[in-house]
C-alpha cells in the first residue's frame, strides 16, 4: 500500500507547532512557576552561605559578668521586671530535637518532602513555624499565663514566626488592645537556617499555612497587633548575637514607652540562655544568707537549662552604674522564677 493512498486514507499529519506557539508558552512558564521561587531560592541561598561562615555566637564568652550586689560602690539607678516566654515547639525542633533522636533522619525525608510540595509558597525550615504540637502549646499557656502576668505589661517578640504566633495566642485576650514591637535585636543566635528571617525590613512577616487552618485569627492578628516599625529585617553577617543582646538590654530602659512596666519577651532558648549568661553575677559571690538553695538552682539553671517550649520565667534587669560613671546591667540572681513549665531539668511541674 502506497504512502500517498496512507496519506490520504487518514489524512495529513498535523503541522509541527509554531514558533510562535513556544515564544508563548516558555515566557508563561517562567512568569507563573520559576519566577514565584525566586526569593525563595535566594532565601536559601543566604541562609546557606550564613550557615557556613556565620560567627553569630562569637564573643560570648568572652564577656566579664557584671559585679554582684555586695559591691558598695555601685548604684542601681532602675530595674525592670521581665518576662521570658519561649516559643512552642517548631517544625525544626520536630525534626532534630523531638525524641527518640534515632529517628530524626525520618523525620528529616518526611520534612524535606513536605517543603518540596510547598514549592516556596511556605517554608518548614527558614524561619521555622510552629508546629501542630507547637501551636497547641501557645494556646493551652493562655488561660494560665493571662493571670499571671501584670495587666499593665507591654510585649516585644523576635521577628521570627514561631516567637510571634506564641506570643499572640498565649496572651490573645491581652492583645485585643495592646500591640506587640517586633525588634530585630532579638533574633536567635546560631548559624542553622531555622533562625533565619523571611520577612524584609519593616514589613509583617506571613502567617504559616498551617496556623492559618488551625488558627485563622492569627492572620488578623498579625496584621493589627504586630508594630514592625523598628524591624530592620534579617540578621546579617556583621550582627552578631553578642550586639544584639546588649542592644536589646539598652532598649529595655531607654524606650520611654516601655518603662517602667513589665514587660513580655517572645524569643528563643539560647538567646535566653546566652542573656542570663552574659549578665548574671558569679553566683560564688553570695553567701546562703543571700541566695537560697532555690534561688541559686534557678540562677543556675537559667545559664545551663533551656526554657521548656512555651514556658515562661520571669526576673528583674537592674541598669548600674559604676563610681566612675560606666553603666552596665545585671540579673538579679535572686529574683528568676519559673512561672509556667520552667526550665528544662527542673523540679518544677505543670
């Protein structure tokens, strides 16, 4: 049988496409798949990079703690009650903290798939969310923390996610007419790509997809309490955790919208544990009739023991002043209480 009889028994094959066609279609494909990903892609890529060569935890042990109370020639010139909260679980601590630690690398595949379908719409690792168990964590603190805390206190949150969404579930009726500062100064120090920000410089960071179904109130609150007016966005190379943590002790006391009232801290454990650290006396310095036993298991505790997720501690900041006119803070060592779940290691229970 003849291909021209074939040819016209089914007629002729269709037209290849035209150029036309593809100049279409490749364009179409950029604008609506790749282009999306882009800052997604250049988030990683920084969070990479910063990974590798940060120097985020340089210098803090290089820091003289500041004079105990027995020294006669200091003054106290202010003091400040504050209020440690820790974030709920995120889907970081999921993957590389949750117990038994064996199965972490399942944890991590199952995760990373998740982050694929994602496809930079959301992330489970740079800036890490809270979790379903993190999330529920918040919201059970609430009816607890509420009482606990002094009705005329004021909050600050770290701009990272899961600080923020604990922070607004746990005092959710408190935050109904207050609003919350978010200050860059106090965002976690380490290299790992959980502790890097997404949200650019003075702008609301975005409400994770899962705390958008479970709790949906978030997205609004986000929009109406969060003041990002002095976020100055992600941590960079040349901001290392030390700077931050005394910027953060100076904003403290010379905010004058913030003092002299309590004041609620949403951030992170080892930017908790390096502060107690940093500006706790040495406990050798006071004797039993000035520390309890307690007391000095909680001082200890707060430079050695995480907070637990979604736990809250509370203590008093004194700005000092030396004879000599230099200013400096300092822990009252006697005055950390664990007001909610406490620190991990403790004989404390909720």
């Amino acid at each position: 049988m003849s291909s021209a009889y074939l040819e016209k028994a089914l007629g002729a094959a269709p037209p290849p496409a035209p150029l036309e066609f593809v100049a279409f279609v490749v364009p179409v494909f950029l604008l609506c798949v790749i282009i999306p990903i882009v800052p997604y892609v250049l988030l990683w890529l920084y969070a990479a990079i910063y990974m590798v060569i940060s120097c985020d935890a340089r210098g803090l042990k290089k820091l003289p703690p500041p004079p105990p109370e027995s020294v006669p020639s200091i003054k106290v010139r202010r003091e400040r009650t504050i209020f440690f909260l820790r974030h709920g679980e995120s889907e970081w601590n999921f993957v590389f903290n949750k117990k038994p630690v064996i199965l972490a690398p399942f944890r991590l595949v199952y995760t990373c798939i998740k982050e694929f379908f994602l496809f930079g719409r959301d992330s489970l690792f740079l800036d890490s969310p809270l979790n379903t168990e993190g999330l529920t964590q918040a919201a059970e603190a609430a009816d607890i923390v509420e009482k606990l805390v002094p009705e005329d206190a004021v909050f600050v949150a770290s701009p990272l996610r899961r600080a923020v969404s604990t922070l607004l579930l746990a005092f959710e009726k408190r935050l109904q007419r207050k609003r919350v500062k978010v200050w860059h100064c106090l965002q976690e120090i380490s290299r790992n790509v959980d502790t890097a920000s997404i949200t650019p410089a003075r702008e609301t960071p975005p409400v994770s997809r899962k705390e958008q179904k479970m709790y949906p109130q978030c997205v609004t609150m986000y929009d109406r309490v969060l003041d990002v007016s002095g976020f100055e966005g992600n941590k960079t190379l040349g901001r290392r955790g030390v700077n931050r943590i005394q910027e953060f002790a100076r904003k403290i006391f010379d905010q004058p919208e913030l003092r002299p009232k309590p004041l609620v801290v949403g951030a992170h454990s080892l930017y908790f544990k390096h502060f107690f650290n940093i500006y706790l006396p040495e406990l050798t310095a006071y004797g039993p009739k000035q520390l309890s036993d307690n007391q000095r298991d909680l001082a200890t505790l707060a430079r050695t023991k995480k907070i637990h997720n979604g736990g809250l501690v509370s203590f008093v900041l004194q700005e000092c002043e030396t004879i000599s006119g230099q200013m400096f803070y300092r822990v009252r060592p006697g005055s950390i209480k664990e007001v909610y779940k406490g620190f991990e290691g403790s004989k404390k229970t909720q």
